[in-house]
C-alpha cells in the first residue's frame, strides 16, 4: 500500500512528560506523520522519593489535543482498555462504572 509506511524510530523514550510527547510528535511528523498515537500517561514518570506520579494520567493527551492544530499533527488518544471476564475488552472507566472484575 503506497499510502501507509511503517520505520523504524530509534528514539527511545526518556520519562520527560507532555512536553516528551509533543517532541515526539514533531520527530515523527518530520518524517512525514500526519497523525500520532498518544497512550495514556505517556511519558509519565514517578518520583523517586515519594512515588506519586508527576503528571496526571491524561495531561500528555490534552497537552497533545491543546497543541495539535499548531504542530500541524493529530492526536489521536489512545482509551485504556481492561479485559473483564463479563464483557471481554471495554474502556477502564467502563468497567469501573459496571462493577465488572478486570
């Protein structure tokens, strides 16, 4: 298919935060990306004394989502998914609402 490429990156990721996940963008749309696949907590990272997380769980998507226009990139959020044993695959807050056991 002359429409999709899939390379190679070798660009390992370094825990920075939003900020990490907006170069990201920008290396991949230097090599011709129009979209990017944000996960949830990319590039979060703990601290190392306390243990509690730096950056809120989805402060990568919406710092992606605040910066896309202007990047020229899409974001795309990726869901956090959980497999339940009543339902199979459904969204975290999905099965939290229904009580489903993950």
């Amino acid at each position: 298919n002359d429409r999709t490429r899939w390379e190679y990156l070798p660009y390992s990721m370094h825990m920075a935060g939003p900020r990490e996940a907006i170069q990201h963008m920008l290396i991949r749309k230097n090599f011709g990306c129009t979209h990017f696949i944000i996960g949830r907590d990319m590039a979060g990272s703990k601290s190392s004394v306390t243990g509690e997380d730096y950056y809120g769980a989805y402060d990568a998507q919406d710092f992606a989502k605040e910066k896309g226009a202007e990047l020229g990139v899409t974001p795309v959020p990726s869901l956090n998914l959980v497999y339940t044993e009543e339902e199979g695959y459904v969204t975290a807050d999905e099965a939290k609402e229904k009580g489903l056991s993950e």
